[in-house]
C-alpha cells in the first residue's frame, strides 16, 4: 500500500469529520468556547510527518527491516500531539492520533485494509513499556479532560513511569486496565471492531447516498447503539446513557436531528460525543483509502 496514500486518506478523513454538521460535536457552523472548527483544521494537518513516519514504518516491517516491537508506536504518538499542540492551543485529535497511529502502520505492513486490523493488534501487543511511558507523556501534552487521578498508574504521577517498567505495562497491557472508561482501548484490544464496522456501514450508505447523508445516518446508528466514553469521563454514565437514548428516538422518528442536538449542546460541551467523533474519523479515512470518489 503506497504511503502518501495511506497518509491523505488518513488526512482527509479527520478534516470531513469535523467539517459534517454532526449532532453535539464542533463541526463547520457551530463551535465550542475553547474549542473552534479552526483548531481542528489546524491540528489535523499538523500531523501528516508523522503520520508518514508510521507508514513508513509500517513498510519497513512488511519487508523485515524492522520488528514489530521496534515500531515505536508510542514515539510516534506523542510526536503527533507535540505537532498537533505547536500549532494551535487546544485538544481536537489526541483519539484521532490514538488510533490512527497503530491502524497506520498496520495498514501499510499488511498492505490491504481487511488484514490491518490483525496486524494492529500484533503491534499493540508487541509494544513496550517505553511506548506506555511515552503515551503517557502524550497524555500530557494533551490534557484531554476528565482523565482520573489517583488511579492505578496515574497519567500525572511521576513515579507510575517506574511501576510501568516494573510491571511490564505494554500497550497492550494498559489497554486491558483501562478499556472499560476508554473507547479507544477497546478499540485497540478488539481490532478496530467499531472502526471496521462503521467504516462497512458508510461504505453501504455512500453507495447510494451523498457523503454528508451517509456519514450523519452512520454517525446516528454510532450514538444509538453505544455509549461515549468522553462523556462518561466528563458528565458520568448517567448522561452517556441518555444521550444514547436520545439518539434512539430520532432513528424512530420520536425526536428530530434538530432537537437531539439542540440537546446535546445544552450543557455546553459535557454531552459532547467527541469518542464516538474519533471512531467516525477513522472510518472516514478508511472509505476514502478503499477509493471512494466524492457525492455530493
């Protein structure tokens, strides 16, 4: 799979995410106070070295120069978050970068999307406690909000670095303590699954739909069947669950698209589905890498 391919999909993708007027999130006619549609086209393209990096490295696996542990996945990570921050002052794509990181150079050792989601996994698996270390230095440059203190490993305390080389907490490890408050963990341990799945359904809906339809339709189905883990970290489950129910009732005609994000914004950014954003990212870039060919 070419690189700069799989670097312009992975581009493209991210900057229609935010661009479709998607219910609850920033999008190209509403903004948050501290966070606008401009911070995400800035940050979104802040990225794209590092995202040749990862596919790059990627090859260098497929051809046996390079080891799957010596990926570096969490060097790679937080160079994209150092980029993402030179260039604007808030978070619009640490999950984006999360997850795009991994898939990148799974994508380009594998060489076709079916197959990347396996050899993702094999990376994150085969990561080390320095890629951890590294993430969590990441995390910081980030500061997303809600990320718990006093946890098990704590992000902000200096001393989880030597328990995580004591304890051996690769990726793959801290995937397994963490992927109950974290979509993207999940991600990580189930190959992709929502990805994969939501990227499917786009295809599906694109075939005979106009781009913007298909991913507000896609993105619909996301919010009805799970909950955001963003906003479980910022508002608590109970207003993830409702949120989920809220969008449950437009797929049934109870509720308009107009109403459930004027819900969603009522408590300024608390009800952002900003997780569920990241998977619709990813899946967006995955249809522009199959060759989809915009409609309008």
């Amino acid at each position: 799979m070419e690189t700069w391919k799989v670097v312009k999909a992975f581009t493209i993708g991210p900057l229609l995410e935010v661009a479709i007027p998607k219910p609850g999130n920033v999008n190209r006619y509403k903004d948050f106070e501290d966070l606008t549609f401009y911070h995400f086209l800035f940050a979104n393209t802040a990225v794209m070295d590092v995202f040749f990096e990862a596919a790059e490295r990627g090859k260098l696996i497929k051809n046996k120069e390079l080891l799957p542990q010596d990926a570096r996945l969490g060097e790679l990570i937080k160079k994209a978050v150092e980029n993402s921050k030179k260039i604007q002052n808030s978070n619009p794509n640490f999950g984006i970068i999360t997850l795009a990181v991994p898939l990148i150079v799974g994508l380009t050792w594998s060489g076709e999307i079916d197959s990347a989601r396996e050899k993702t996994k094999l990376l994150i698996h085969s990561s080390t406690p320095q890629d951890t270390i590294e993430f969590y230095r990441a995390i910081r440059i980030a500061n997303p909000k809600g990320i718990r203190k006093g946890v098990e490993y704590d992000v902000y305390d200096d001393s989880s670095f030597d328990a995580i080389v004591k304890d051996e907490v690769n990726l793959w490890n801290l995937a397994k303590i963490s992927s109950k408050r974290e979509l993207i963990f999940k991600e990580w341990l189930n190959g992709y699954e929502l990805s994969y799945s939501t990227f499917e359904k786009l295809k599906q809906l694109a075939s005979s739909l106009p781009l913007e339809k298909a991913a507000l339709q896609a993105f619909l189905e996301l919010l009805a069947t799970n909950v955001d883990t963003l906003i479980i970290r910022k508002a608590g489950v109970e207003e993830a669950i409702l949120v989920q129910e809220t969008a449950k009732k437009v797929l049934n005609g109870e509720v308009t698209f107009q109403e459930l994000d004027s819900f969603l914004r009522e408590k300024k950014d608390l009800r952002n589905p900003g997780s569920l954003a990241d998977i619709m990212a990813i899946a967006l870039s995955m249809l522009v890498l199959s060759g989809y060919k915009l409609n309008l």
